[in-house]
C-alpha cells in the first residue's frame, strides 16, 4: 500500500514526510515524493522545471513506492496558527499537469474581467506573488530571482505551476466548475485559490483532534476557508467569460453550523482582505528593495571595470589623436611636394612652350635658308651656262667675290643647321626626362593622397567608436536613474496591462460581430455554390457533346491507323524476307569459315603436342641435370674455405635471390598474361578484371626489373661493396616466401591478383629504400633501368587500351539494352562515341608494336652485357612520363561513366549520352589536353597525344638499332677477384698453427676466469639495481606522501574558508530571523482584533546566501567523497592489479630437476648459489608478496621491451681489423654474438624461475 501525503515515512537517505505521490513527467510509473529532515537529498521538490512540492534545498528526494517505509500513516499535527499555511502547501507539491499557459491566460482575463470593479490593481503580479507567498512560505527566499528581468515571469507564472487543475480527492466537499481557472479575481480571487485549491482538508484529521479543546480564533477563521466555494460559473463560447462570485460561499448544510454571525463573518473577511492587501504591498517593498540593492551591488562590481575600460580608451584615444597628428603632418607634406610638382610641371609646360616657338623660328630660318640656296642654285645654272657659252670665262667667274661668298654663306647656313638640329633634339631629351620624372612624382602624389584619405577615414571610424564608448560609459554612469526609469516603466506596464485586459472585452465584443458577419459569409456560400452547380451543370452537357464529337474524330483516325497498319506489315514482312535472305548466306559463309578454322585448331594441336612431348624430354633432362649440380654443390661445399662461409656467402646468396625473384616475377606476368589471352583480349570485350589484370602486370614488371637492376649491380660491383650489399640477405630472404606462395597458388589455378599486387607493393616500397640506401650511384645497371623505361612504356599501353576498351563494351551493352531508357539527345551514339573509342585503340595498338619492338631491342642488348648509350636515357624516360597522363584519361574515364551506366541499368536515371560525352571532354581537359582549344574534339586531343607518343618512340626505334648506339658494360665478377684474397688468406704455417693453438688454450682459460668474474660482476649489479629501483620507488612515495599532504592542508585550509563563510550566513540568516520577528510583532499589535488570521511567516523574506550555502556544502560534500575515493583507490592499487595480471598469465611448464642445482632462495631476487639453508625463511605476507610482484613486473616488461637484435658491430670491427692487419685478432667473449643469445636465455630462464617461486609462495599463502 502506498504511503499518504503527509505520512512519516523513512528512507536510505534518512526519515521525511511524504509530499507528493502519483506520477510524474522525468520517468514513468509511481513516485513518491519526501520532504527529509537533513539536507541529504537531491532537489528543492522540482525536477527539469516542474515543481511537484517546495522544501529547502537539498531536502528533497523521490523514490519508489517500493523503498519507503511507512513509521505513522497519519499526517503529523500542526500547530493551529499556521495550520493555513501547511494545509496550502501540501497541496502546492501536487504536480502541475495539465495547466496550460493559453488556459491560465484565458482564466486570468475572465477574472480580471469579472473582478475590476472591487479591486483592479490586485490582479497585477503583486496579487499572484501574495498567493505564492502564502502557498509557499519557506521556498520564497530560494525562488528569489536576482535580477528585476526575472522577477516578473517567475512571479506571474508562480501560480499557475504551484495550484494544479486536478480535483482533491480526499475532500468530501462537492468540486465547482470554477476549478477550471486558477486566479478568479484580486483579493477573493486569492481565498478562492485557498478553498480550491488544496488537496487535503482538516475534516480528513482524526476526530479527536478536533473534538479535545474548542478551536481558537485563527482556527474558527481557517475553517471558513477550508470547504471548497461552489461559484456558478457558465463557460461561454472559446471560454473568452467566465462568470465567477467574488464572495466566500457558505458552508455546506451538512457541515455543523457555527456560533459566528454573518456580520461577524463578513467583518472577519474584510480584516482578512485588509491584512493581504497589506501583506502584497510589504512584498512589493521587500522585493522592490531587493532588486535595487541588486542592482547596486552590480554596479559597484560594474565600476572598477568600467574604469579600467574608460583608461584603455583615453589611451587608444590619445594614441589615435598621436597617429592623426602624424597623418595630419604627412597629408600636409604630400599637399606641398604635390604643390612643388604641379608648379615644376607647369615650368616645363612653359619651357616646353618655348622650345616649342623657338623651334618654329628655327623652322622658319630653315626655309628661309633653302629658299637662299634655291636661288644659289639657280644662279649657279645660269652662270654654268653662260660659262658654256662664253668659253674662256669660267676661271673669271669662279673666282670672282660673289661666288665665293655665296660658298661661305652656305657653309655657314649647313653648319647652323646641324647645330639647331642638335640643340632641337637635346632640348626634346631633356623634356621627355623632365615629363617622366615629373609624371612619377604625380603618382607618388596619388599614393599620398589615397594614404590621406584613409588615415581621414581611420579618423572618423576612431571618432565614431570614441563617441560610441563615450556614450556607453554614459550609459553605464547613469545606471541608477535607469533603474528608476525601470520602475517607472513597470508602473506604467501594469496600468497597460489593465487598459489590455479592457480592449480583450472589446476585442470580444468584435469577435460577437464578426461572428455575425461570418453568419452573412455563410448564406452569401451557399447563394454562390448554387449558381456554382448550376454552371457545372451546363458545363457537363458541353462535356458530353464534345465527348460524341471526339468519338467520331477518333473513329475516323482509327481507320486511317488500320490502314497505315496494314502497310506496314506488308513492308516489315518484305524486309523479313530480305533479312532472312542474308541471313542464309552468312550462316553459309560462316560456316566455311567455321570448318577452316577448324582445320587450322586441329594443325596447331599435332604441332602443340609434338612441341609439349620435346619440352618433357628436355624438362627431365635439365631436372637430371639440377639434381646433378645440386648434389655436386652438395659434396663441394664442405671443402669451401671457412672465411667464404664467413663473408661471401650471404653475398652470394644475396646475388642468386635478386636474379631468383626477378625471374619469378616475371614468369607469374607471362603465365597471367597469357590466361587472360593479352594483348589480343583487348580488341573484343573487355572487362573490369582486365583492367585490373593490367594494371597488376605493370607493377609486376617493375618490381621485376628493380630485381633486375640489383643482380647486374651485384654482378659487376666491386668486392666491398659486394660484401656490404650481402649482409641484407638475411633481413630480406623471407620476401620469397611470398612470391613462392603465390607461384604454388598459379600452379593450382588459385592465383589471387590482390593479394598478389598488396604483397608486390610492399616489397616494392622495401626494395626502393633499399636502392637509395645500398645501390645508389652504381652505372652497372644502366640497361636495366632503360628496359624498365620500355616496360613501364609497354604496360601502361596496356592499361590505357584496357580501360579504354571497357568503357567502349559498357556502352556498347547499355545500347543494345532494350530495358533501359535511353536520352541520346540528338546525337549518333556510334559517330559521336563508339568510333573514336576504336580509333582510339587502334592508335593504341600501333603505338603498341613500337613499343614491343622496342622491348625486345633492349632485352637482346641485356643479353649481349650491353647497353644504350646515356643520352638517349632522356628520351626514353619522357617516354615513359607521358604514358601516365593517358591512363588517367582512361581510368577516370571508365570511373565516371560506369556509375552512370549502372544508374541507367537500375532504372534510376536515364541513359545520357551528353552525359558521357562531357565527361569525357572534362577528363581529357584535365589530364592529356588541358589546353585544348573550345572547338576542338577531346578524342580528336587524346589522338594527337598517342599519335605523338608514336612518333617519339619511332624517332628512337632508329637509333637504338644502330650499332653505334650500343656500348659494352666490362666489369670483372666480384666473386672471381675474392678467390685471389681467399687463396693467399688460406696459406698457412704449420708453426705458426702450433702457438696458435696454444694461445688459443691459453686464451680460453683467461676466458673462463673473466666469465667467471663477469657472473660476479653482473650478479652484484643486479643487487645494486634492485636496491637502486627500492630507493627510487621510496623516494616516489614519499614525493607522493609530501604532495598528498600539501593538497590535504589546501583542502584543510578551503574548510575553515567554507565554514567561516557558513558562520557568516548563518548569522545573516538570525539577523533576517530577528527582523522578521519585529515585522511579525508589530503586525500583530496593530491587528490585536484579527489576531486569528495568519500572520506574516519569518521564512517569506528571500536570503539569496542560502543558495550559495548549499553550493559550499555540496562542494565540501564532494571533497570528502574525492578523498573518500581517493584513499580506497590507493588502498585497491597498491597490490591488487600487480596480483590479478600475475594470475591471468599463462601457467609455465613444470621446472626440469636438476640433480646439481642448488636449492633457490625463496626471495626470488638472486639467482646465485649463496642461499641460506641452514635457517628457514620467514612466511611470506601480503605486503611483501606486493611488493615482490612489482620488482618482477618492472624486471619482466624491462626484459621483454629490451631489443633482441644481436650486436654484430664489434664482431664486423675485428674483422676489418683482421683484414687490414692480417691474421685473427683477439675479441671478448660477451661480445660474441653467441655469448649474447647465451645471455638472454640465462636472463629469461632466471625470470621464470623467479615467477614460478612467486606463484608457490602465492598459492601457499
């Protein structure tokens, strides 16, 4: 049974009393909500926004039925005086449900309505906090907003969250319809509220309480405000009027009647009213006060800032007027060199004049001038013949004075002129210099000048923000005489209210006439959809007529269909025949064709077989034959000298791998290729696979010829660096492995071409660093890199043709689908499309035998140990670059349109042949032709790309079949010049052997004494680093210890803060106590004679500290349960996680018994033979076992993260000793490689000793 509202209860957190119970909004099913004694709860009563009851913070909690348990089912008694306030309250925690803010609005209008004429300034927000004061007394101070913005919606909607719409269900008194509007009214509206309101009444309490001693005054007066008032009320239309009684009903005729008299009871009401009106405008005061000390104590926080802000503005400020001086000064300076090279600009303009007249004058004298000497000539003629005619005259003339001042005058007239032509052109020059110099001096004016107008703009942006910051700091000054605007503007806010709820009624009044005129717009409707369906009448029986007309159009065109039908079958069954005619005859000719081809298969087979029975012959003869090499490799290899064992084996086998894995390589291309019936398959129908297949082949091949390029290095190379290059041997040897598997999985017709390209792309990445880290610089391998060149040019023909060929046969099949639905938008698919695909390939393919012949030039140059020359490596290299740009076209070509292809094949979207096309002219723009011009043909530009690699590579076929482009590569095997080295190491004395051996005795004793002392040393250092680790491990925890303790005296420190600021709330809280006390004493002297009704409670005053109270508490709270945490966390990691991975290992073998071996110490920590068997050890304990177990993990994860590559170094540095010096030097056993390996199998063996002890000494205890 679920316990009541108001019943003792106790839960986990601690006893309460039960405020709420039913179901709730944040989980489904039954809540119960409880008011604790101590604040060990969760909430205030709310939860996401709903208030289901009100309590103080941190009392509030709520469970499920289940986990209550009930101490009194009955509600606990409460003192008469505030037994109003109580009874409000535990109705005030019912939750709100079904409250809606349109239906508050509607009931708070009709009361308003209602209820003017008694009271109209209580139906303000006043009124409706008076409720929340009385429904609430000890939440008001929590709700308390801080600031005026949220006092006002928090109080308005207080109400409507706190009185719920739901009828009591422990009142026997009958509910009203009033119930329906939470405020009726002002101040009956509030005793409504009371009446209504609450979910259980004092006739619900045992009878003995009511029956032992007579109720007092305030008592007598609660219980006239206890039984629910039936107010008549008739909801009218959209529930716009509510008509409620202002007036307290009379108790109902069952009740027993009362001894006071109606005037009694009237007087009684209106000292009520008089008390709450009293109250309300207390409240306001109070809150009022509130929001202005608020608002001060903002501003002071608002000052200092404001201050700091108003100096930072005086500095930028006086910054900008710093900077608009110095652009000021600068405009000023750019104004006067403007001014100096206008006035400079105008001189030359002047001088220009000037030269310009003076000039013209020079014109002048010029023509003058010529005219003189015109006329000089004239008289020259004439005297030249008057010489003619008088003969012996001439010597007289010549040297007569005129004629010779004539020539002094135009020698003078010659040389003036030269010297004006000079002076004209110097003088232009200068100019010319003068203009230019002047016209950048008019464009360094122009550059000043806009630098001026955007200083001047800066200027004015910096003045506006100026006065914009003067202003806000304005603003923020005049803080206070906003805050009495405010009030002003909330008085003047409630008169508007009043003057809204007024033109509401007039706003009903129109709504009654446009109710009215809706009525008209009606009867108008239908008039209309009469004359409507009239229309629609006439309209079907024209429908009908043009239907009979249509019958007979569509009669007459079904004849002349018929006939034309009947044409057409005629002429389909005349090309039936025809086709069927042509039909016959190929099916003739191919089968002609058929039996020839027939004959010719059947030719090939005899010549296959005889050819495959040779190949077996000579197959079992060269297996003999490697049987025999392999045994003959067999019986001579033990004879080998020890030093080619040493050094030139890995060499060799370094050498044998590289040609062994290029050969490999490039068999699984051939077969591949021929299973895929390469390059043939490409002229017919091609498929993604063979794209694929491809493009795999060309990454085959180049790692093939990479294989290729380090055997001929290690073919030709010299001795050392053959010797360098062979110590890669062992790190690369299991590439083969892989190259193997994938022959064996050929071999079984289950070759994987992805897995094959994943693993050649990795050893490909390999094989590149490995040939700029050993086979850098090397010119050995030169016609290998020019065959790779050829290859790479061969293969990626391949994939070009192939992805060419692919988008061809997709459009192709997508044609002939008769399914799909095609938009070929006017154009021919096979001349716009199909055909220059093929053209395309055709011109692939012919690109194709050049590059074949190519390839085949270069391998039999190889084969002969030669090589091209150097200088047509470039040629064959841009060769090589150019390909990749047309199997870019091809692939993004094929990428773009088979989405597109399978859109139209899955009916998505329609075929679309403009579609393809212009993907194909965006990735040919893109890739091969990206400067192809507007109204060229993208296929036309691939073309010319192909057709020029073409001829590049038919320029080069010349020259590489020329002799005299060939030269032969000469070097020496590497292995042949180290026979000579072996051969003189091998000579030896026998003398020498002799002391040899005796110092290799002698050597081998000292040995073991070092090995001896080395076990010693190491066992002492590993003593020493164990104690060294304790030490470390010590000094951590105390550094632990330390901090822990400074962060416990911060924590120490931050309580005594916390709790000195709770002192000082609390003494807040007594002197608030003690005011409201006073305000308590004083309201009750001045209403001695209505001493009955509730008084004014001490809690209603808001104490915004108690929020910041309770935020100290919960932070120390969570403090305490960090350290909490935190001490059972160290408790749990001090030994726990070592133990549990310690058991979750893997259980080790059983120890092999060893008859010599001495009993281990059960320590674990040495592992030498110094252990104590007189006296037993101690029993293990927990502490220590945790501590063991941490030394072991830190040894067992330093061993396993230690590297375990055997250092090879000073083995390497002895014998390039050797080999300088001559003879064998002398070296350290533990640097020996095998000493090493020895090292850590003693080391690991120690350790799983070492654990298996811990184990027994664990599992004993």
């Amino acid at each position: 049974m679920d316990p009541p509202v108001g019943a003792l209860v106790e839960v986990s957190a601690g006893r309460g009393i039960v405020r709420f119970a039913g179901a709730t909004s944040f989980s489904s099913g039954k809540w119960i909500g409880i008011e604790l004694h101590e604040p060990k709860g969760k909430n205030d009563g709310s939860l996401q926004g709903l208030t289901y009851f009100s309590c103080k913070p941190n009392h509030g909690v709520f469970v499920r039925p289940s986990q209550v348990k009930v101490i009194n089912a009955e509600p606990e008694p409460q003192p008469p005086k505030t037994q109003v306030a109580r009874t409000v309250m535990g109705h005030q925690r019912t939750p709100s449900t079904g409250v809606s803010r349109a239906a508050s609005l509607r009931s708070t209008g009709a009361s308003g309505s209602s209820s003017r004429s008694s009271s109209p300034v209580k139906a303000t927000p006043s009124a409706s906090t008076s409720a929340s004061a009385v429904a609430s007394p000890r939440t008001s101070r929590l709700t308390a907003p801080s600031s005026p913005a949220k006092r006002i919606p928090s109080l308005t909607l207080q109400p409507r969250k706190s009185f719920p719409r739901q009828p009591s269900t422990e009142s026997s008194a009958p509910q009203s319809p009033a119930l329906q509007t939470p405020r009726i009214g002002s101040s009956s509206s509030q005793e409504a509220l009371v009446q209504v309101q609450r979910t259980s009444s004092p006739l619900a309490l045992p009878p003995q309480n009511a029956s032992m001693e007579p109720p007092p005054p305030s008592a007598v007066a609660h219980t006239f405000l206890q039984p629910p008032a039936p107010i008549d009320s008739s909801p009218s239309l959209n529930g716009t009027k509510l008509a409620s009684s202002p007036s307290i009903s009379r108790v109902p005729s069952h009740e027993p009647t009362s001894p006071i008299t109606r005037t009694e009871d009237s007087a009684m009401h209106a000292k009520i009213r008089v008390l709450e009106a009293k109250r309300a405008d207390d409240a306001r005061h109070i809150r009022e006060l509130e929001t202005r000390l608020a608002d001060a104590e903002s501003f002071v926080a608002l000052r200092p800032k404001l201050q700091a802000k108003l100096q930072s503005l005086q500095s930028e400020l006086i910054a900008t007027k710093r900077a608009l001086a110095d652009a000021e000064q600068l405009a000023n300076l750019g104004e006067t060199r403007g001014a100096d090279s206008q006035e400079q600009l105008e001189m030359a303009m002047l001088d220009k004049e000037v030269a310009e007249e003076k000039a013209e004058l020079a014109e002048q004298e010029l023509e003058e001038v010529k005219e003189r000497l015109a006329r000089a000539e004239v008289e020259l003629g004439v005297m030249k013949d008057g010489g003619v005619s008088g003969g012996g005259g001439d010597s007289n003339a010549k040297t007569s004075l005129a004629y010779i001042q004539l020539e002094k005058q135009n020698e003078r007239l010659k040389e003036a002129l030269i010297r004006l032509r000079d002076m004209s052109q110097e003088t232009e020059q200068e100019q010319r210099r003068r203009i230019a110099e002047m016209e950048k001096d008019i464009t360094s004016i122009d550059d000043l000048q806009g630098q001026y107008e955007q200083t001047l703009i800066k200027l004015s942006n910096a003045e506006t923000q100026i006065s914009s910051l003067q202003q806000q700091l304005d603003d923020a000054l005049g803080a206070e005489d906003l805050l009495v605007q405010l009030t002003e503007r909330n008085l003047s806010l409630s008169e508007k209210i009043e003057e809204q709820r007024i033109t509401i009624e007039d706003l009903e009044a129109l709504k009654e006439l446009t109710d009215e005129l809706e009525e008209n717009h009606i009867q108008v409707e239908r008039e209309l959809r009469d004359e409507i369906l009239d229309r629609e009448k006439d309209l079907r029986e024209e429908k009908v007529r043009v239907g009979l007309l249509e019958d007979i159009v569509s009669d007459a065109d079904g004849t002349i269909a018929r006939f034309r039908e009947v044409v057409a079958d005629m002429q389909g069954e005349l090309d039936s025949m025809r086709s069927a005619t042509q039909t016959a005859q190929h099916e003739s000719a191919t089968a002609a064709h058929q039996t020839a081809t027939m004959m010719s298969l059947n030719l090939k087979l005899q010549s296959s077989a005889a050819k495959n029975q040779a190949r077996a012959v000579e197959l079992e003869i060269k297996k003999l034959e490697a049987r025999e090499s392999a045994e003959l490799l067999g019986i001579v290899q033990p004879y080998l000298p020890q030093q080619y064992v040493e050094s030139d084996s890995d060499a060799t086998n370094c050498y044998l791998f590289f040609a062994r894995l290029g050969y490999k390589t490039d068999l699984i291309n051939t077969i591949v290729g021929l299973a895929h019936g390469l390059p043939d398959s490409l002229n017919g129908v091609v498929s993604e696979t063979l794209v694929g297949i491809c493009e795999m082949r060309g990454r085959a091949a180049s790692f093939s010829t990479l294989c290729k390029r380090f055997a001929s290095i290690l073919r030709r190379c010299d001795p050392t660096s053959f010797l360098n290059i062979g110590r890669i041997y062992p790190e690369i040897a299991p590439m083969e492995k892989r190259i193997d598997l994938h022959i064996d999985l050929l071999r079984r017709d289950e070759f994987r071409e992805m897995e094959f390209v994943s693993d050649v792309l990795k050893m490909l990445a390999q094989f590149d660093h490995l040939a700029e880290t050993y086979f850098d610089g090397f010119e050995q391998d030169l016609g290998e890199r020019e065959l790779g060149y050829a290859l790479s040019f061969d293969h990626d023909l391949d994939v070009f043709a192939a992805s060419i060929g692919l988008t061809k046969t997709s459009v192709a099949v997508i044609l002939n689908d008769e399914d799909v639905v095609l938009d070929i938008g006017g154009y021919d698919p096979e001349e716009e499309l199909i055909e220059p695909l093929q053209k395309l390939l055709e011109q692939c393919k012919s690109a194709k035998v050049l590059s074949k012949k190519l390839t085949k030039r270069l391998d039999d140059v190889i084969q002969e140990s030669s090589a091209l020359k150097s200088h047509l490596v470039p040629q064959l290299k841009t060769l090589s670059n150019a390909v990749p740009e047309l199997v870019n076209f091809g692939i993004s070509l094929a990428q773009q349109v088979i989405p597109h292809l399978s859109d139209a094949r899955s009916a998505k979207t329609p075929f679309q042949l403009a579609t393809v096309l212009s993907y194909a002219r965006q990735t040919a723009m893109t890739t091969v032709a990206k400067d192809m011009k507007p109204g060229t043909s993208c296929f036309e530009a691939v073309g010319e790309a192909i057709a020029q690699l073409s001829a590049e590579c038919n320029k080069l076929l010349p020259l590489a079949m020329e002799p005299e482009s060939v030269f032969k590569i000469s070097g020496t095997p590497p292995w042949v010049l180290r026979i000579e080295e072996i051969r003189a190491n091998m000579a030896i004395n026998a003398e020498a052997e002799r002391k040899a051996a005796q110092l290799q005795e002698e050597i081998q004793g000292l040995v073991r004494s070092l090995k001896t002392k080395d076990q010693t040393i190491q066992e002492s250092g590993v003593k020493i680093e164990h104690m060294e680790r304790r030490m470390e491990a010590a000094k951590k925890q105390a550094d632990t210890i330390g901090d822990l303790e400074i962060e416990l005296s911060k924590a120490r420190k931050q309580e005594r803060a916390y709790e000195e600021a709770m002192e000082q709330l609390q003494a807040d809280l007594d002197t608030f106590e003690q005011d409201n006390a006073k305000l308590k004493a004083l309201a009750a002297g001045s209403e001695r004679q209505a001493a009955g009704t509730q008084p004014i409670d001490s809690e209603n005053v808001p104490v915004e500290g108690n929020v910041e109270t309770s935020h100290l508490l919960e932070q120390i709270e969570a403090l305490r349960g960090t350290v909490r945490f935190l001490r059972t966390e160290n408790s749990y990691l001090k030994g726990q996680d070592l133990l549990k991975e310690i058991q979750a290992l893997p259980h080790l073998p059983e120890p092999i018994s060893r008859i010599r071996t001495p009993p281990l110490d059960p320590s674990g920590q040495s592992d030498t033979d110094e252990s104590d068997t007189e006296h037993l050890p101690a029993p293990p304990t927990i502490r220590s076992l945790a501590t063991e177990t941490k030394v072991l993990y830190r040894d067992v994860i330093k061993f396993s993260s230690s590297p375990r590559v055997v250092d090879l170094s000073a083995l390497h540095a002895k014998r390039a000793e050797s080999d300088c010096k001559g003879g064998k030097m002398w070296m350290r056993r533990k640097a020996s490689p095998a000493q090493q390996v020895l090292d850590r199998k003693v080391e690991a063996e120690r350790l799983s000793r070492r654990v298996r002890g811990l184990l027994d000494r664990a599992n004993a205890l």
